[in-house]
C-alpha cells in the first residue's frame, strides 16, 4: 500500500524539528508532546487545505 502524493510529511517534520529547536534554545530541553501535536495539527491542516484546493480545481474544469 503507497501513501498518498499530497501528505505533509516534509512539512510536519520541519515543524518538528522547528519547534523542538526552539524549546532546546529557550528552554535548555526539548519537550516531546508539544513538538508532535503541533506537527501533527499543521500536518493536518495541510492535508485538509491541499485536499480542498484539488477538489475545488477538479470542479472548475
């Protein structure tokens, strides 16, 4: 089973990595659940927003 064209994946991980980065700056630690629910909830929103704009484009046509 292959995974679908239009996942997030590249962009949750560099919201990841971004936000554990930060943390480690600031803070001296990186935490582990704010970094993952954050990717996880720009990973979806993303998802939702490209789903939407290709449904859109197909209905124009």
């Amino acid at each position: 089973m292959s995974l679908p064209d239009d996942l997030p994946v590249s962009e949750s991980l560099a919201v990841f990595l971004g936000v554990t980065g930060f943390q480690w700056l600031t803070e001296g630690r990186a935490g582990l659940l704010l970094p993952l629910s954050l990717a996880a909830a720009s990973g979806i929103a993303i998802l939702a927003i490209r789903r939407y704009r290709m449904r859109r484009k197909r209905q124009q046509h």
